[in-house]
C-alpha cells in the first residue's frame, strides 16, 4: 500500500514540474482543446 501512495505521489509531483515548465507554451492549445471536449460532449447530449 506504501508503494502504491508512493508512486502516485511520484507522478503527481512530476506532473506538477512538467505542468509548471510547459504551462505557459500548451496553454491556448489546453484552452481549445478543452473548448472543443465541452462542444463535443453537448452535442452528444442533444444527439443522444
């Protein structure tokens, strides 16, 4: 169980570190993307 807390405390950390240097570059390419899931998923609402 320790291993299991231990490792996601490990990629949680560096997920952290990768997110804090590259944040800045993928940050309009986060926000269309995410734009586009949000559109996505309401058309499957209405479809559905």
């Amino acid at each position: 169980m320790v291993r299991g807390n231990l490792t996601t405390f490990a990629f949680s950390w560096f997920g952290v570190r990768i997110g804090e240097k590259s944040g800045s570059w993928l940050e309009s390419k986060a926000e269309i993307f995410g734009g586009v899931v949000l559109i996505l998923i309401g058309v499957k609402m209405l479809v559905v």
